[in-house]
C-alpha cells in the first residue's frame, strides 16, 4: 500500500484551522507526532475547502481525493498499531 501524498492546504487569502498543532497533542514520540500532524493537517485542508464554498463545485474532485486520502493515511497508522 503505498502513502498518500502530503498535499498542501489550498490556497487562500484566510486560513481557518480547526486544530492547531500544540502541546496538548504532543506524545514526544516522533514518529508518532507527525503522524498526528500530518492527520491534523488533513483534517484542516477538508475544512479550509468547505469554507471556500464559493469554489466548491470546481474543488469537489479535490475534496473527496483529500478524504480518500485521509482516509487511506488512517487505514496505514492503524495497520502500524495493529503490527506493534
């Protein structure tokens, strides 16, 4: 299975992140930190595409790629945890 790709968020004048990488995520294992990041940073990109609705129709390809994705990225960490 291969990863999926770390996209980056889509481009706007105005940010608006759900969860903000920080302290209270934290677990000081690294491997286990960016894969936290990474999610989290997933989880902002769906909702950075679902506030720019006045390009919704032109990304909504993008969008159910970005939750196949993250989707995808779960299936992979689980299946780490399930290893270990």
């Amino acid at each position: 299975m291969s990863i999926p790709s770390n996209r980056q968020p889509p481009s706007s004048a105005k940010t608006i992140d759900l969860f903000v990488w920080g302290p209270l995520f934290k677990t000081d294992i690294p491997e286990l930190d960016a894969q936290h990041q990474r999610l989290l940073n997933m989880v902002n990109q769906l909702n950075q595409m679902l506030i720019e609705t006045e390009q919704w129709e032109p990304r909504s390809q993008q969008f159910f790629e970005v939750v196949d994705e993250l989707r995808a990225y779960i299936q992979f960490i689980l299946g780490l945890r399930k290893g270990s």
